[in-house]
C-alpha cells in the first residue's frame, strides 16, 4: 500500500496525484483553525528539505465542510489529528468518528515545528480511542529516545498502527547573512537525510510491536521503499518527493514491483520483516 505523507500533497488541488494513492492522508487538522508560523517557512538545504508550516489548518469545524470532496478521490481518507493537550485530540477525533468519508484517523503526537503536546504519547493514545472506534495510527518521530518502547505504549494504549517518521529538527543558515532561513530558526528536516533514521525506527519498532506499521521518510525510489518493508513497514507513505515528481507515487509502485520480481517475490510486501531473518534468503536473479 503506498500513501502520501501528511502535509506533502494537497489532494483536493490536485487529485490526479492523489488517485495515483492507495489511501490519501490529509495534512493535521486541530480543533481551532491556525495559520502556522511566520514566513519563511520553507528551505532547501544540500541534503534535504526543511519546513516550519506550524500546523496551518482551517480548523476540525470547517475541515468537515470538505470532507464530501475528498469523498470524490474514491480511494480512503485517512484524516491526521494534532492537538497541544488530550482533550484536543478527543475533541477532533469525537467529531470524524460520525464521518462515514473517514477511513482512519492518525494521530500527529510528533510535529517538532510548534509545542509538543502536553500529555504524553500514552495518554493521547488512550483519549483518542475513548473518543472513536476508528483505526487510529500513531505518528511518532525519530528523536524518541526509544522509539520501540514509545510504541509499545502507544499499542498497549490501543492504537491500530503506527506511522513511522516525521521530521527531525534542523536548520539551514543564509550564506551571506548568516542568519537562520526560516523564520522560528529550527525546522523539521525531510527528504534524503531522513532516509536511514526512518529505516532504524522501522526496524526498532517491528521488533517491538506487531501492529502494522507505515514507513516513511525519504522515499525517492522503489528500492528506498523496499528497505523501508524489508525493515518491517506494511505500507509506504511519499512526502518531499511529491514536490518535486507528481508522478512519483506511480512511477514508484512500478520500481517496487520490479524489485519485487527481480527477487523472484509475489510483491514486494512479501520482504516485510526480511531484514530481521537471517542473511542471504533472497537471491537476486
Ligand atoms: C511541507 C511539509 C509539511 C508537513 N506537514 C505535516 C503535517 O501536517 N502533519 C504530519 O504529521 N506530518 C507533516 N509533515 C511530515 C511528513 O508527513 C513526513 O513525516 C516527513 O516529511 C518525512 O517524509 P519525507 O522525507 O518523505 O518527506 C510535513 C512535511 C513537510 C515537508
């Protein structure tokens, strides 16, 4: 299953990009309309892509207006919930439990570009499942100190799955000047660097959890999104790569396939959790 990451492709603007997907995640919705950080919010750094949107969002109220036009993607909603106390997160996932569009809920409890949430990853879990009986995903990020543990806890406090990573916090400095790009300094890194932190936590939290588990983090090619499955991801979710290639989600379900074949697999989710078995099972033909 390929998805888009959240925050990475604004499906009602361009839906042909989004019905490339197998489900379509929406950027984070709170309970309050916000309009995010400051400009400039965006950066492009040698490695990677930086950005400090701050959760920018019309708010749950007028979110549910739109709801019927991401219907009219015909492939499932899962809607991304961010708060800043428990009672945030009930709040908004109370409201998409009446949804009939939404598929499944995931909960941002990892956002770096505005406060962390009050209530920690436990406590969030155990409100929003109080307040929908909807999948609910838990979204963690890498900087956890133990992202197995952190996980453990969020299973153990009833969460369906676990998206695997956001961003890490970074910065980016204007050469002449030397004076930080984006306006709150710090932002959230994404893209290529990302890549072999996203594959540590996979790996990590496969061996710690045996719910599902949507990888993500620098995903440009067909074989990055292998290593994320073989690391123990059951689906793969696009985020900066969408910028850059709309035909991406594609172009990369058609590269994974040919791994897939290459290594004489049925699919390439056939290798979820190969790099966990010991060497040399696959044979590349
Ligand atoms: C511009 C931008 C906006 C983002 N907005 C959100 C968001 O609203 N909610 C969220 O959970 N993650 C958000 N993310 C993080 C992505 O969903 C994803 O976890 C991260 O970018 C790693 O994947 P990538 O390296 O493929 O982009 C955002 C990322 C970018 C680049």
């Amino acid at each position: 299953m390929i998805l888009n990451a959240s925050g990475c492709l604004d499906g009602l603007a361009a839906p042909e990009v989004a019905r490339q997907l197998d489900a379509y995640v929406t950027k984070t919705v709170t309970p309050l309309p916000r309009e995010g950080n400051a400009p400039v919010r965006i950066a492009e750094t040698d490695t990677g892509m930086l950005n400090s949107i701050g959760l920018a969002n019309p708010g749950i109220s007028h979110f549910r207006e739109t709801l019927p036009r991401f219907a009219e993607l015909g492939i499932p909603i899962w809607v991304s919930v961010g708060g800043f106390c428990a009672e945030d997160y009930t709040d908004v996932c109370a409201q998409l439990d009446s949804e009939p569009v939404v598929d499944t809920i995931e909960l941002n409890l990892s956002c770096p570009n505005v406060d962390a949430p009050k209530a920690g990853i436990a406590e969030i879990v155990a409100a929003a499942r109080e307040a929908t009986s909807k999948p609910l995903y838990a979204k963690l990020s890498p900087a956890l100190p133990d992202i197995g543990a952190a996980a453990a806890s969020a299973a153990a406090a009833g969460a369906d799955g676990l998206s695997l990573v956001n961003t890490l916090r970074g910065m980016a400095l204007d050469p002449e000047t030397l004076e930080p790009r984006l306006s709150t300094a710090a932002g959230g890194l994404s893209g290529p660097p990302l890549r072999p932190v996203a594959l540590a936590a996979v790996y990590a939290v496969y061996g710690a959890t045996s719910l599902p588990l949507v990888g993500m983090g620098g995903v440009e090619t067909g074989s990055h999104a292998l290593d994320l499955i073989a690391a123990g991801a059951s689906a793969v979710a696009l985020g900066t790569v969408l910028f850059a290639d709309p035909a991406a989600p594609t172009r990369i379900r058609a590269e994974l396939a040919a791994e897939a074949a290459a290594r004489g697999l049925e699919s390439a989710f056939a290798a979820r959790g190969r790099a966990h078995e010991p060497v040399a099972e696959i044979v590349v033909a």
